[in-house]
C-alpha cells in the first residue's frame, strides 16, 4: 500500500515539476525555439508540446511532436509529423503521414499514408492505402495522381475523380473507384453503380448503372 501510495506521489510531482529525458516525457512542456528535438520511449502529460520521437506509449491530454509511433491515446487530440501504430483521442488526432489505425471524432492525414481511420470526419491527401470508415470520408487531391488502394464506407464519401482501385459505400458517393459504388446517390464513372439515383458523368440512371468503357 504505501508503495503503491509512493508511486503515485512521486508521478504526480513529476506532472507538477516535468521531466523530460530518453525514458519518459512527464508534465508539460512547449517547445523553445531554439529547442534540439530528441526522443524519448513514453509520454505522460497534461500538455506537451515539441518536435521530438515518441517511440513507445503516449498519455495525455493534448499531445504533439515530430514523430508518435506505438500505443497513444489523448483526451483532447494529438498532432504529429509523422505517426504510426494504434492512435486514439474523443476528438481529433492529426498526422502529416500515417500508417496503423487512428480513430477520433476528427482524422486528418494530408501527406497520405496506409491503413484505417476510424471516426466521424476523415481526411486524408496524396497517397492513402486502407479504409475510411466514419460518416464524412473524404480522400483529397495531393501531390499523388490517386488515392491508392481505398476503400471507403460512410454516410459521405468523396474522392478525387481519378479512378483508384476500391469501392465507395455510403448514402452519398462521389468518386471513381474502379470497383463499385453503392448507395441512395452516386456521382462518378465507375463501372458499376447502385443506387436509386446513379450519375454517370453525362445523365443519371436510376437503380443499376453498367459503364462499361470505366472497365
């Protein structure tokens, strides 16, 4: 009991006092402008802020760095450069690139990258490689000429109107993927649409489109 008691004195100082070095990032912290990066294996904070490595688990209330990889969870979001493994926060969680699986009320990934986002708005640009699965999905316009391999299921789904290699299923489609499309409404060429209402880049056709030339 008293070591269990001494345990969470001693982290509650360092949340109070910080700490910073390879082992831990502990407290709060904002980043100096003259500041070195460097890295560190977890992270437990109110607030931090900084352009280091986080390499291993994350807990905190709002979190950014350079690069976040492992287990992070944030009770607010979290903001990296670049991110990988399992990152989850109630409200947004943003990397430039991205591979694992992020979930958050809000996912952004402009730079692209591989996996699942899993959450209400989902945004990713360049290159993105998985699934959007949330009810706004949207795969932007970026450097690459296509999304990647994508697949995206949602109320809204909306891509770049290149074809990429997957499918869309939502209320409301718009996009090319080069398999299906299925939903209430479909906007896009791909070559095979149903939904009660399918444009097909000249006129709409209702319930089962067949565009044969997207094939």
């Amino acid at each position: 009991m008293m070591r269990g008691g001494g345990l969470a004195l001693a982290l509650l100082a360092g949340m109070l006092a910080g700490c910073n070095n390879r082992l831990a990032q502990i407290g709060n912290h904002a980043a100096a402008a003259s500041e070195v990066p460097g890295w560190t294996c977890s992270r437990f904070a109110l607030y931090w802020e900084d352009a280091s490595t986080v390499a291993g688990p994350s807990l905190a209330v709002f979190s950014g760095c350079g690069r976040l990889y492992g287990g992070q969870v944030a009770l607010v979001g979290m903001v990296s450069e670049q991110g990988g493994g399992l990152h989850l926060s109630p409200i947004f969680a943003q990397a430039e690139r991205f591979v694992g699986v992020q979930g958050a009320a809000v996912n952004l990934t402009p730079g692209g990258g591989a996996g699942v986002l899993l959450g209400g708005v989902n945004l990713t640009g360049d290159r993105f490689d998985g699934a959007h699965l949330g009810v706004l999905n949207l795969a932007r316009r970026g450097a690459e000429s296509n999304p990647g391999d994508l697949v995206q299921l949602g109320v809204a789904n909306f891509a770049p109107t290149e074809a990429y290699q997957g499918f869309q299923a939502g209320v409301l489609n718009a996009g090319s993927p080069r398999w299906f499309q299925v939903g209430l409404i479909n906007f896009g060429r791909s070559p095979v649409q149903v939904g009660l209402l399918n444009w097909n880049g000249h006129f709409f056709v209702p319930l089962v489109n067949l565009l044969l030339r997207a094939l």
